[in-house]
C-alpha cells in the first residue's frame, strides 16, 4: 500500500509534534499558514461593512427627522391658514348682520341715510379684509402643494 503524498505531508508536519504537551502546540493564529491572514482581512471587510451600514442607517433617520420637522412646518401653516378662515367667516357673518340690521334701519326709520350709509361702509370693510384673509389662507395652502412638486421632482432625479 502506498500512502498518498497528502497523507505523507501531514505526517511529516506532525513528526515535530509528537510529545510535547499541548500547550506547547502551536495555536492556529501562530502558525505560519495563510488561514489568519484571510481571517483577518475577513473581519477588516464585515466591519467596514458594519460601518457603512451604520453611516447608511444615521443618514435615513436625519432624513426622516428632517421630514417630520418639514410636516410639522406644513401643519403649523395649515393650522394658521384654518384659523384665517374661521376669523373672516365670523367677520362675514358680522357684517352680513350688521348690513342686513342697517339696510332694513334706513329703509323703515332713516331718511337721511348717513348712519346707515356708515354701517354699510363698516361692513363693506369687513367683507374686504375677509376676502384677503381668504385669499393669503388659499395662497398658504398652494404655496404648500407647489413645495411638495418642486421636491418630489428633486427627489426623482
């Protein structure tokens, strides 16, 4: 029977072996073959990967940080917008009344028109700041959708 030269080499590495007590052997990490260096460069590699992983995942949760503070801002404006509205509807309201009671005050009791005329005016002034307070809460509402556009297309590219 002839002993194959695998078999024959292993042999000849563990004739100096032979004897001695085993923490007299050499460790793995001691012994002069290739295997702890491609250990190494093993663990060099999982944990440049660990740290790319680490970086990738700081940088999604500043960017959902940064979003929550951008809905934030939106709702903080749309909140703002909603209360506009509600203060020019009471306005409205207030001067629909105050126009109706001097409209019907001039035409039963006043001839001369002046402090019905000066009630008119009144709530004629009301309509107009409502009109604008309508049209800022309207202009804050677009100006809002029109940022949403203008980041998902810079978001595409």
């Amino acid at each position: 029977m002839t002993e194959s030269s695998e078999l024959a080499a292993c042999k000849q590495r563990a004739l100096p072996m032979r004897g001695k007590p085993m923490d007299k052997l050499p460790t793995p990490s001691a012994r002069p073959d290739d295997h702890s260096s491609r250990a190494d460069q093993r663990e060099r590699n999982a944990d440049s990967r660990e740290a790319a992983l680490d970086t990738r995942e700081r940088a999604v949760e500043a960017a959902e940080s940064a979003e929550a503070g951008r809905d934030q801002e939106n709702q903080a404006i749309l909140e703002a917008a909603d209360k506009r509205d509600e203060a020019a509807d009471v306005r409205d309201a207030v001067a629909d009344e105050r126009d109706k009671g001097a409209s019907l005050d001039s035409f039963l009791r006043d001839a001369d028109y002046s402090p019905g005329h000066k009630a008119r005016m009144s709530a004629g002034m009301d309509r107009v700041d409502s009109k604008d307070d309508r049209h800022s809460a309207a202009d804050d509402r677009s100006n809002l959708t029109r940022d949403n556009r203008e980041r998902s297309e810079l978001d595409d590219d």
